[in-house]
C-alpha cells in the first residue's frame, strides 16, 4: 500500500506540474500575441498618419507651384527654347 500511495502521489504532482507549465506556457503564448497585435496596429496606424500627411500637403499645395514650359528663366543653362516655343503656341492658339 505504501507504494501505491507514493505513486499516487508522484501522479498527482506530475498532474499539478503540467498544469502549471501549461497555464504559464498559454500566458507567454497569449503576451507574444497580443504584443504582436499591438505593434501591427501601431505600424498600420503610422502608414495611415504619413498617408494623411501626404494627402495633406498634397491638398495644400497650389496649383501654381507646379512647373510649366513657360515659367522657365531664358538665363538658365538648361532653359529649352523649342519647349518653350510649343508650350507658348499650345497656349495662345
């Protein structure tokens, strides 16, 4: 009988280690996860910020800013006299 008790208890205390192991193992399991949730999140929530600042500036920007063939400055080594000659005939027909 004495045997048989020890065994029992070797079993119950194999038992109430895996127990353990496993609610830890999950906790760790669960951490890693959430943790993982959190930094896709804020990942996704910094492409949303620089892609409504882009927007932003975008929006913002005039239209007067964008370059035309006819805002070239004829003093420039790399002002083109034939772009320069079409835009203007595309402009005034």
């Amino acid at each position: 009988m004495s045997t048989n008790s020890g065994v029992n208890v070797l079993r119950y205390s194999a038992l109430a280690f895996g127990v353990f192991y496993g609610f830890t193992h999950q906790r760790s399991i669960n951490s890693a996860t959430r943790t993982a949730a959190a930094k896709r999140e804020y990942a996704h929530k910094q492409q949303l910020i620089e892609q409504a600042r882009a927007e932003y500036v975008k929006s913002k920007t005039p239209a007067s800013q964008t370059k035309s063939p006819l805002d070239q400055d004829p003093m420039d080594a790399n002002f083109d006299l034939e772009a320069y000659f079409n835009a203007l005939a595309a402009q005034n027909p």
